[in-house]
C-alpha cells in the first residue's frame, strides 16, 4: 500500500474535507460513461496543454486506460502534445529497442507517427533525432507504413530524412520491406540518389542468420543472409534500381562485389591448392543463366544483378566497367573472376585475341572453377585466335597433364584435372581448322582419355 497526504483545513469540521473531496471526485470519475469522458478529452486535448494540475491529473489517468488513450489519440494536435506525454515519461519505451510495448503505448506510437506527417515542420522528426538512441521496432514500422502511403505529400528533404531514420533503425525480420519499397519509390533518385545509396547498401549487406553454422572439411555452411526477403531484393531490382542504372550502377556494383567478396571470405576456404571446393562457386553452374530455385537464392540475386549490370554498362558502352574489370581480376574470389571472363566474352571491345589471354596471363585455362566460364571463351573465340595464343592454351594443357602425371601416391583417378577435358572439348568446338594444332591437340586428347 502506498499512503496519499492530503492537506488539513484549520477549521475543525473541515479537517478532512480534502479526503472527503477527492473520493468524492474518484467516484465521479469511475462511473463516467465514454461518453463523458470523450467530451471532456475533446475539451482539453483540443487545445494547447496547460499547467492545470487537476487537466494533468485527469489526462494521466485517462491515458493508463486503453479506451481513453484512443480517445485522446483522436483530438490531440501540434507537437506540444508530444512534449507534454515526453515530459510525463510516457513515450520513454519508444527510445528502447528491446522493449515490447503495451496497447497503451502503440496506440500513442501511432498517434505521434500520424500528426508526424500531418505537420509541416519537423518537429517531430527531430525529436526522435534528437534523443540518440535506438527505435523502438514498432515505432520504426509505424513510421515504414505511413511513408508507404501514396497519397502522403512529403517535402523531397524530409523525405529523404525520414527514410534515412529508418535506415540507421532497421530492425531485421520487423521493419517490413516491402512497406519500405513502396516508400522508397516516392523517392526522387535524381534529386536524392545518396538515399538510394543507402538502401542498397542496407539491403544487401550480409549478416549472420542466427542459425549454428556447421563447417565441413572445406567451406561452411549457407549462414549469411542479406537485411531483407528475396522477393523484395527482386521489387527493389525491378522497381528502383534498373530503370536508373545510368545513376546507379557504381553502388550496385561496388556493393555487391564486397558483399560476395565478404561470402567468399565468410564461407569458403581461401587457398589456391583447394578452389575447387569453392563453395560459393559450386552453388552456380553457370553466370549467364540464373537458377532461381537454387539455394541459397541470395547468392543467384547478387549474381544476376551485378551480371545485369555489367551487360548494361557494356550495352551502353560505359567505359566505367574497365573499372571493375580490374578489381574483379585481382579479387581472391573466384565467382567474381566467372562474372569477369562471362563479361569479356559479352564485351564486343575485347578481341579474341583479348579474351583468351585474360584466361592465359591469370592461369585460369585449366582452374577447375572457371571451367565453364573458360570452355566458352575458348570454344567461342579461339578460332579467330592469333597463332602463338594457339599454341600456348596447348601448351599449358600440355603442362597441366604431365604434371598431374609426375605427382606420386595419385590413384588413375586422380590423374586428371576436370577443366582439362572440357577445355579439349571446346577446342574441338571451337573450330580451329589449323593441322597444327588439331596435331597437338589429338594426343592431348589421348592422354587426357588413358
């Protein structure tokens, strides 16, 4: 029990007539239909809070009551509220991102949301700024679907402001994506390209997904997911991103090439002597056809789109990809040296001659990783190929083979290298009418077979 003081009158018989009052008043006040109190909380919440005492008293009872707080929420206005319910402690659990909220509270989070973005300052905005501190996951939602209203009218620099807070207090598998996409379409990507930016780099950043992730002898397990579905990467692909790749591609491109380059690091053996336990390359057969029921359907996302983006940029003869052909090439991830030799053989400013010694001066002829990416560069431009380019993609099968046969304790088995015999194959499919080489190669071909 708690003991309430009360004063004393110095009139004898009124000695108690504060206690006498103030039941007098809880009475009233605790058989008071809604009806009453609604006009009451109009009368009141329909002004500017004062310094009433008995107003405050009232209204800190009404707003412990669900059924009063609603009513409250429908005739309060301007800031002043908020400040008034701040300085009361009662929006304190929205600055608490573990804190589940009550009833009470989410009716006031959706309350402050609502007159947020019916006001034309920004008041509340920077109250929340303000504070420094983490958002309460049901305020961040709160604030996702009113922005993903089309027929709110929001000022482009508030705009921007707004989605950036929710950007900094994103909570994963809470704030809703696809809310946010709808928002973020709203967006200005000429004016405001950095708030773009920021998403991308927000959706597609990897985290850990929670759950144990079990290691086997040369790569982990699939234990990285991105920030969002995959159904909302693909909206947010279509609906935002590819139709301003002139302005976009650099983000995209430089985003998504680290966040492979953290996979490969994240999830797979970094030695040269095992790449072909390269877990990252495993999972896709080839870069230029997508394989949407594959899994982990993250990893083809980020290939196909940084594959789209490149075919876009040499489409448009963008000079920009020599940029990121380079950072592909020295990269120590081999699903990004695949996307490079798929790119070159799409790229008609390569010659032949070109792309069959990016393939040669890298030792990839014969990296069983890139078997599939190599076979078609070989079979596709090898024909047309200079003489001495020729003779050196023999050579190095050549190479390969006697070392594979020098190697003691191999069983037959062992003997021979995947990519070489794919390599023979499109060497034969690639036409070469030169009896030299068909010379060189038709042994090649026997050894490769005993």
């Amino acid at each position: 029990m708690i003991p309430v003081s009360y004063p004393l009158k110095p009139e004898k018989k009124k000695v108690h007539y504060e206690l006498q009052k103030a039941l007098e008043n809880w009475t009233s006040l605790a058989s008071s239909d809604l009806e009453t109190h609604t006009d009451r909380i109009k009368s009141i919440a329909g002004k500017k809070p004062g310094i009433d005492q008995k107003v405050d008293s009232y209204l800190t009872y009404c707003l412990n009551r669900e059924d009063l707080t609603e009513v409250f929420c429908r005739f309060a206005e301007g800031f002043a509220w908020v400040e008034w319910l701040d300085s009361k402690a009662m929006l304190d659990n929205l600055f608490r991102e573990e804190e589940p909220l009550t009833e009470i509270e989410k009716s006031l989070t959706r309350w402050f949301v609502k007159t947020a973005f019916l006001s034309s300052s920004q008041e509340h905005l920077t109250f929340l700024a303000s504070r420094r501190s983490s958002l309460n996951p049901y305020l961040v939602s709160s604030i996702v679907e009113q922005m993903a209203d089309s027929d709110l009218e929001i000022p482009d620099t508030c705009q921007a402001e707004w989605l950036n807070l929710i950007l900094n207090n994103w909570h994963k598998g809470e704030t809703p994506g696809l809310a946010m996409l709808k928002a973020l379409k709203n967006v200005d990507v000429t004016t405001n390209p950095w708030i773009i930016t920021k998403a991308i780099q927000s959706f597609f950043s990897l985290s850990q997904t929670g759950k144990p992730a079990k290691l086997s002898l040369f790569h982990r397990q699939y234990d990285l997911e991105p920030l969002v579905k995959a159904d909302c990467l693909k909206r947010f692909w279509s609906e935002i991103i590819e139709p301003n790749l002139d302005i976009l591609h650099e983000d995209i491109l430089s985003i998504l090439t680290s966040q492979l380059m953290k996979a490969v690091t994240d999830m797979s053996v970094i030695n040269g002597s095992v790449r072909e336990y390269d877990s990252i390359c495993s999972a896709r057969k080839t870069i230029e056809e997508s394989e949407p029921e594959s899994n982990p359907e993250w990893l083809h996302i980020y290939i196909d789109f940084v594959r789209d983006t490149i075919l876009h940029l040499i489409k448009t003869d963008n000079k920009d990809r020599n940029f990121y052909y380079e950072w592909w090439r020295r990269s120590r991830a081999p699903i990004l040296w695949r996307i490079l030799l798929y790119a070159v053989s799409e790229d008609p400013s390569c010659s032949d001659d070109d792309r069959v010694r990016i393939v040669l001066d890298n030792g990839w002829l014969i990296n069983p990783v890139l078997k599939a990416e190599t076979a078609k560069i070989i079979s596709n431009s090898l024909r047309t190929t200079s003489t001495s380019v020729l003779m050196e993609v023999v050579e190095t099968i050549e190479r390969e083979l006697d070392r594979l046969s020098r190697v003691p304790d191999l069983g037959d088995g062992q003997r021979s290298n995947p990519a070489t015999g794919e390599i023979l194959s499109a060497i034969e499919k690639s036409g070469v009418d030169s009896p030299e080489i068909k010379k060189l190669v038709k042994p090649l071909k026997e050894k490769e077979r005993s």
